[in-house]
C-alpha cells in the first residue's frame, strides 16, 4: 500500500475478517452492534469510565456466562473472541 506523509493508514483487518461473526455477536452484546473494528481494536476503546467498563463485564456475562477479566480490556477484540470460547462457563 502506497502511503504519503502524514496520510493516514488503516490498520489491518485480517484477524477480524476471519472471526467477523464472532466479533459481530460481541459487539452486539456490548451494545455497538455497528462499528468499525481492525486488528488493533481492543475492548477498552468503548469504555469511556470505570461504570462504563462495569457494565461491559456485566453485558458479557449475560451473552456469554463467562466473567471478563482486568486484562481482557487489553486484549485485541480478535483475540478476547478466542478467549471467550475457551474459557468455562459459569
């Protein structure tokens, strides 16, 4: 990709495109059920506050039975998918 000084360059969207359904289910369950992720997107980038991000944990929790952990903010969303379907149900 051809780029020019002080262009922007979107990140990749490989990661995402493989699990493009799996991503869509989570971003529903957060309540952004239309917006534009790449491979760099992590779940942090929709929390705005310490009650935004409780109530993330608690929509998770309904969707998936699983409880999402501190470090599952830093996770890019592509990799948290992954995680959530290997992790235990409660």
């Amino acid at each position: 990709m051809e780029t020019f000084e002080g262009s922007l360059v979107p990140a990749e969207t490989f990661e995402v495109e493989a699990r493009a359904e799996r991503i869509g289910r989570l971003l529903e369950a957060i309540g952004y059920p239309v917006a534009w992720v790449s491979d760099r997107s992590r779940l942090r980038d929709f929390v705005n506050d310490a009650t935004g991000r409780e109530e993330l944990v608690e929509r998770v929790r309904r969707a998936y039975g699983v409880t999402l952990l501190p470090e599952d903010f830093e996770r890019f969303l592509w990799q948290l998918v992954d995680e959530l379907e290997r992790r235990p149900r409660a």
